[in-house]
C-alpha cells in the first residue's frame, strides 16, 4: 500500500490531525524492539499529557475527514514457535470486502508482564465505513473528549491508561492542598503528580526522568483501563467513556503498535556492506510512520526511549549522552537508552539502526573481518534498566537538592561541558583541538538577553558551554568507507570551532555524524545530536582534486551545524516557512566554511562572490522550470502559523514529491539574508543573527519575528523604505525574482574568480572549433595551451558554461576530462560532467554517468530526465539500466520521481 493512498501529489497538503489546542504531549518514553527479518519495529510507547486550560472543545474539531482510508484489522494468533504473529486484512478504500494478506509479525517472547501478547485477546470490528476501531468505540460517545494523534502506517493493538498510584515515591510530589493553595490544583492525586512532575526545576531533571521511567512501567489501571480507540489513515484518535474534557481525560496512557514494513517514516535498506539497517529517512510526513505522537511543531516535547536490537548492531538517536549498551542475557539483545531534556518537535526524533562502526582517525586500509566493533568500550554490561543505580530514596531525597549534589554519583557522564572521555572511543575531541581554535571567539558577551523558553537545563546559560569550542563527536560509516570518512573526523573539529565563533554557544552538548546508505534523498540531514551525510559528499584526497576537493565536503559540514541553530533549537511555526531553516543554514554554511578555512578578508569575499553566483543561476533554473504556487517562501501569507480551534492544519505542499527535490526555501532565503547584508554590511548581519539566537533559542519563530527584530535593531531601514510589508512583497509572498537580484547578478558575474573562468571558456570554445571533425590525415603541430588550475566552484562554473554550447567537439571532451581529471572531482563537479556527456552523447564517458547515477543517488535524480528526453537509445536504456541497479535501495520519493521521468 503506498504511504500517500490516492492523493494527488500535485495539490494535496500534508495533515497534522492532532489537536493541540485542546491537551498536549509533554514526555514520550518509548520501549521498541527492531526485527530485521520481518521488517517491522514494536513495542509501545507511553505519552504524558497536560490539557490546555480555558479552551472550549467540539467533538468535530477532534475527528478530522478521512476516516477509513488504508486502514488494517488486526486478530491475535500465534506461531509453533511461541512468538506470536499478526493477520492484517488490508481494508481499502472505496471496497466492501476484504483483501487478506497474513504478515508474520514477530514479538520477543520474553515481555514484561503488563505488556498484552499482540492484540490482547480483543478484537476489532469492521463498520461500513471501513473503519478500524477498538470494539468498544462504538459504545463511546461523540460527547466524549477525544486525544487526536497524528499517526499512520501502524498497526495498533491496545491503548490503555496507566495507573501510577502503583510508584510508591508519588506522595512525594503531591502537595498538601490548604484552602489558600486549592485554586488550580487538581482534586484527582495522579493529575496532580503528573503537574507536579512537569512543574520541576530544570536542575532536577535527572529525578524527573527517574520518575517518568517508573510511571511508563506502571501497569494499566485495573478498572476498564483499555481506552477506546479509533483509527483512519492520518490519524490515531482515543477516548474515554464518560470523559468529556480534556482536564478529566487520563494523565498517563501507553500504545502498543508495531509499524509496517512499507510505513514511510523509516528506510529499511542495506548499507554499502551490504547488511541490513533502518533510519528515519527525513519523510515528509515525518514520524508519524514510527510512533503516534502530535506532529505540530508547538507540540514540544522531550522524551526517552529504549531500542532493543541484535547484538551487533549499533544504534544511533538524538541523545544527550553517549551511552554504551546493555546486554539482555536470555536474548543477547543489546538495550540502548537515549533522552533529551530540552523540549523539540517530535518531527526532530532520529534513530538509526545498523552495523556501522566509529570512525577513528588510525583506522587501517583493510579492516580484518575480526576486528571488533569500536562503538563502545569494555565490556558488555548485564541489563538493567537505566536510572535504577539510583535508589528511590536517594532520589525522593534528592528534590531538594542542587543538582551537583545530585548528579556526581549517576553511572552515566552527561556529556555536557565536557571535551572528551580520556579512556573513551565515544567521541572524538581533544584538548589540542580546543587550544587549536583559541583566538576564534572572545567568549560570552553580556547583552542582556536571557532566556525566554520553558525551563529546560540551557547551555545557553551555562558560563562553560560558552567556551566549549568544540562539543564531543563521533563519526560511524558502514567499513568500506572508513578511510573516506576519516575525513569527516578530521575536518569536523575546524568546522565546529568555526560555527562557535559565529554564532556562539553549541546548543547541543554532542554530535553523531552517520554516512548514511547510498539511496538517502538528500546530501544531508541534521537532527538533535546527530547528523546524517550522503556518502557522494565524501572527499577521496585525489591528487587531481587537491584542497579544492574539500569545498563541497567542508560546506555541507557547515550547513548541517548551522542547523543546531536554525532548524533546531530554533525552529519554524509554520512548516511552510522552511526558509528559517534552509535559507539561514546556506547563508551561514559559508560564513563557517569560511571561518574554518582561515581565508583572508578578499580571499572571503571573492569565494562568497562566486558562490552567489551559482546559486543565482541555479535558482534562476529552477524558478523557469517549476510551478508559481511551489516559488513562494510564505504560502500561507497572512494566515501563516494560524491553525484551526483544535489545533489541527495542514502543511502546505508537503506531499508534492517535485518539492521534494526544489531549492526555493535554500536558495531564494538565502538570498533574502544576502539582501539584508547589502543593506546593514555583513558583519553587522552576523552580530544581529547571533543576537537573535540569545533571544528566540528555544523557541518557535515566524518569518515576521525575526523581521520585525531586524528593522527595530536597525532604524535606518525605515529612510531606505525597507519596511516589513515590503520584504513579504518582494520575497516572502511572491514567486519570482526580485528586482535587487537581478541587480547584484550582474556585480557576481563580474568578479575576479568568474572573470578567470570566463577566460577559461573561451579556451574551450576556441579548442573545440579547432577540433571538430574526424581529424587530419597528417598531424599538425599546434601551439600548447596552458589551462589554469581552477577550484571546485568554478570547475562547477566551467561546466555550467560550456553547457550552454551548442556543440563541443569530440576532442575537447576527452580533453576536459583529462585535464581536470573531472572523474575525481566532487560530486558537484561530477554531476555537471555527467549533464555535458548527456547533452553532447560522448559515449567514451557514459560509465561516468551510470557511476555517478549509482553511487551519488542525492544528486542523480534529474540527470535521468536528461537521459530520456535526448530520445537516444543508448541513452535511454542507460537510465533504464542504472535504475534498475538502485530501485530497491532508492528513497520513494526519487523513484517515484524517476520513474514518472522513465514511464
């Protein structure tokens, strides 16, 4: 079943169901198990809730249209073996009976004894409306509150309300409610701890996640626990009989699921080992495919969560610490544990499962088959489950304690303010990388600013993580790629040193950098702690390429750090305005890369010059060839962050695949921010946006907030009629190019390093008419011409010219590639030759094309197009054949894209 059924990718948005204005989802705890054979990952999962005070509700804000679409029916069984299995019948949409498929989905036979064995002996009913539903849904009424959770592509067995009466240490965190202290305080005792448990200090916070982890082990409420529970395609929707309110509705419930093997939130590949993994794929309908959970970006909220996996895999997730695993001694399954304490969008969890190993920079040419993996140290720990080090008095003694006292005997090192583990292979980061970045940044400057967020333990206000230049890091790859991503490790420190001294304090206490399989969409993706990179970014260290090679490695590097500031820890309200993130992480990647590389004032200048340059003709191309309505920054105009009374909205576009592959948000923001620096000058820019970063870290912002704080920091745009109405005119609401654009165009093309290009060109040019024909009879002596040595970016400028050529000569083509050896370039180089061999059919250099078709999938997708609308045969079949080389292991997206472009 495809993940999108019937919509229409040309029209259709994205829904976000849940009604978050109604009650939200503070704490997720997750307890999931991965099945490499079956494809599927289980367990449950258990949200604590908070109802939003003084709102009215309706029962049809809660249940959204769509109700009955790609929906399953689950009926327990079991196997000989004593696992147990589901029978999914696929109920479809616009069918009266039913298609059945029987998958085997396997569940650990060792469970805890509150865990019910697949469906928990109750069964659902099948309405006419195609419906799946608990079969006590019908028994509930629409006047009912309803939890509305965006969900889809899970098969959910049993929702049921936890009782937490049963953690003995709850009394602790019940006041004693006298008359003057009544108003406010919940009469019901669990809602009154879980208000308590929410209302902790940030400096307690490893007691608060003690308790959240001795309530998700609570067993289901005694009397009629099993909440009602109904599902269609989006979402996941739950009541209780009686329960009218959102303040009545029960604090803390658990669902337990499985996904499917087809869901799209997760990618289940092989890695370039060809072994088996799975990560969250950066979907566009995000993880909804994983777990239930409120999608909304102002549904903030932290989380724990344990994954068990085989014994050799690792497993990699946004954490705040670097934890080694424990080992399950009946089942040698390993246990992995990872939390966060500061409040992100559920869209921001990552997880990645697989047979990777930690990158080290002493990592031999040839790894033997017996080295063992290097992902943690020592060895294995027997299970146990994390925070029971810890006594329950030792922590209900604690409360009042500061958190230095409470902390220094916890069995896990936090990770925060530290360079390194000194007998550790967990990360990657040094004293000598510190002192190596001394000079790059003052340290905290007091402008007055705090902090305006929740209360969350901020690094933002920790003296140390201020100079804390470079976080700890690791970087993982699958082996044959260990020796390119020594790389990685090698360049990671300059990179983040460099965004230190941009943009200030690192907001997240570590990094994760993970090569990731070859079918990933994208060159990159940053999450919490953790980074994913497309291999194609890799740098081989070819003689031919030299330090230019770095440009793309290191600028990517940079753009996906950018992220921990924008994206991250600040982030859109309204998913439309991407630009926040994509716009800002470009225009900084370059700042940072620029940094890092230590180039002078010019040397900087003329780099920013030619980069501008390109993107100016990329998104040039790209405006000429896409839809109007898929140009515009802020599609929603004024109504940008609103939502419905529930909460509920949709984003739009989201499930347009062609946007998908669109740089509109990176490229147009990026020059929106290219725009404001003309105006105010480049470092006055740079000193705004990290003030703007003191001030909304934490946060959830609109193109207008930081708009808005702009034109207030800099009064003098008012006499140059830069108003507010005017950006959204010229760049945020409109398709198109604005004016100043065209303008400054014209200045780039005329710099130094595009001039040296220019020059190159005409070379080219004059070589190729020299050349054409099949040759001469007796070989003339010609004059020697001697080609300048040229960066990355203006090879990627060469090319794009020479691309404009109506012909070039057979020998000019075999000429190129010698000199620039463009076989090794990057993979922006590359891409740019492939597009020249297309166009001009040198067939000597089609093995190019299907390599860099197979192995740089991020970037290939277009080119395909290329091949088939020559109308050449030998063409044609060629992207025929390299699809069906990638097809299995190629994002949905991309091939749903490639094959519209082949079909």
């Amino acid at each position: 079943m495809e993940p999108y059924g019937d919509l229409n990718p040309d029209t259709d948005d994205l829904p976000l169901r849940a009604n978050t204005n109604h009650i939200l989802v503070r704490h997720y705890v997750l307890d999931l198990m991965v099945h490499f054979d079956s494809r599927v990952i289980g367990g449950s999962i258990v949200l604590f809730l908070e109802p939003c005070s003084g709102v009215r509700t309706k029962p049809e804000d809660d249940i959204g249209p769509g109700a009955g679409d790609g929906i399953e029916i689950i009926e327990s069984g079991g196997t000989e073996d004593g696992s147990t299995f589901q029978k999914v019948d696929t109920v479809k949409e616009g069918t009266i009976g039913l298609e059945k498929t029987e998958v085997k989905l396997f569940i650990a036979k060792e469970r805890d004894q509150n865990e019910p064995q697949a469906a928990c002996g109750s069964k659902t009913e099948v309405d006419a409306s195609n419906i799946q539903s608990s079969h006590m849904w019908k028994t509930s009424s629409v006047s009912d509150f309803t939890l509305v959770l965006d969900c889809c592509d899970l098969d959910v067995s049993k929702v049921e309300e936890v009782d937490i009466t049963c953690v003995s240490a709850m009394s602790d965190l019940i006041p004693e409610v006298t008359p003057e202290k009544s108003e406010g305080i919940s009469t019901n005792p669990q809602a009154a701890f879980i208000q308590n448990l929410f209302s902790m200090p940030s400096s307690q916070w490893r007691q608060k996640h003690w308790f959240f982890s001795q309530c998700s082990r609570a067993p289901g409420a005694k009397d009629d626990s099993s909440l009602h529970f109904h599902g269609d395609h989006w979402s996941l929707q739950v009541r209780k009989s009686g329960v009218v309110s959102p303040e009545e509705f029960p604090r803390v419930i658990r669902i337990y699921y499985n996904t499917r093997p087809t869901g799209a939130s997760v990618r289940w590949t092989k890695d370039q080992d060809n072994r088996v993994c799975v990560y969250t794929a950066g979907s566009p309908i995000n993880n909804r495919a994983l777990f239930p959970c409120q999608e909304p970006p102002v549904a903030m909220s932290t989380w724990q969560a344990t994954v068990r996996t085989p014994s050799e895999c690792v497993v990699l997730m946004s954490g705040e610490e670097q934890v080694a695993p424990t080992e399950d001694g009946n089942t040698h399954f390993l246990f992995w544990n990872y939390y966060v304490t500061m409040p992100m969008p559920a869209s921001t969890f990552t997880l990645a499962v697989g047979h990777w190993r930690n990158v080290t920079v002493e990592t031999p040419p040839v790894l033997e088959n017996k080295v063992e993996d290097s992902c943690y140290c020592g060895k294995t720990p027997e299970h146990r489950a994390d925070y029971e080090e810890w006594t329950e008095t030792e922590l209900v003694a604690g409360l009042g304690s500061s958190s230095s006292e409470v902390v220094k005997d916890f069995p896990l090192q936090t990770g925060r303010n530290q360079t390194a583990r000194s007998d550790s292979t967990f990360c990657h980061s040094s004293l000598e990388d510190e002192k190596l970045f001394a000079t790059d940044y003052s340290g905290m400057v007091d402008d007055g600013i705090s902090c305006s967020h929740d209360d969350y333990p901020c690094r933002f206000t920790e003296q140390s993580a201020w100079s804390q230049r470079v976080i700890p890091h690791r970087v993982f790859s699958p082996v044959c790629l260990l020796q390119k991503a020594q790389g990685v490790l090698k360049l990671l420190p300059q990179c983040l040193a460099a965004a230190h001294a941009v943009l200030g304090v690192h907001p997240f206490p570590r990094l994760d950098v993970l090569i990731v399989p070859a079918g990933f969409s994208s060159l990159g993706m940053a999450s919490p702690h953790i980074i994913f990179l497309s291999q194609s970014v890799l740098y081989g260290e070819s003689p031919a390429s030299g330090n230019s090679g770095l440009s793309l490695y290191g600028s990517r590097i940079c753009h996906e750090i950018a992220h921990s500031w924008f994206g991250l820890v600040i982030g859109a309200r309204d998913w439309t305005e991407e630009w926040i993130s994509e716009g800002f992480a470009t225009f900084l990647e370059d700042i940072i890369w620029a940094q890092a590389q230590k180039l002078s004032l010019q040397e900087t200048m003329e780099q920013f010059d030619l980069k501008a340059l390109l993107r100016w003709r990329r998104l040039s191309d790209e405006l000429q060839n896409s839809k109007e309505e898929l140009q515009i920054l802020r599609p929603n105009m004024e109504k940008t962050g609103q939502v419905s009374d529930s909460g509920s909205s949709t984003v739009k576009h989201a499930l347009n695949p062609e946007k998908t592959f669109m740089q509109v948000h990176y490229l147009k923001g990026y020059f929106l921010l290219k725009f404001l620096a003309s105006q105010v000058g480049e470092q006055p820019l740079v000193d705004f946006i990290r003030l703007f970063v003191r001030k909304y870290h934490g946060k959830l912002v609109l193109s207008q907030d930081f708009l808005q704080m702009f034109l207030i920091t800099f009064p003098a745009m008012e006499r140059k009629s830069l108003t507010l109405s005017a950006i959204y005119a010229d760049w945020l609401d409109q398709p198109g190019i604005p004016k100043w654009l065209y303008e400054r165009s014209a200045v780039w093309s005329k710099a130094r390093l595009v001039e040296e290009v220019k020059a190159e060109v005409v070379k080219w040019i004059l070589f190729s008419q020299t050349h054409q024909g099949k040759g001469r009879k007796r070989k003339r002596i010609e004059p020697k011409v001697n080609y300048k040595e040229l960066s990355s970016e203006q090879l990627v400028m060469l090319l794009e010219l020479l691309l404009e050529e109506s012909e070039l000569s057979v020998a000019s083509m075999h000429a190129l590639q010698k000199t620039y050896s463009l076989q090794e370039q990057d993979a922006e180089v590359r891409h740019r030759w492939c597009e020249l061999v297309v166009k001009h059919a040198y067939t000597h250099a089609y093995g190019d094309v299907e390599h860099f078709l197979v192995h740089d999938q991020a970037m290939g997708v277009y080119l395909y197009g290329e091949l088939m609308v020559q109308e050449d045969p030998e063409q044609q079949t060629l992207a025929r054949r390299c699809l069906s080389l990638v097809q299995e292991e190629m994002d949905q997206s991309a091939r749903r894209v490639v094959e519209e472009m082949i079909l």
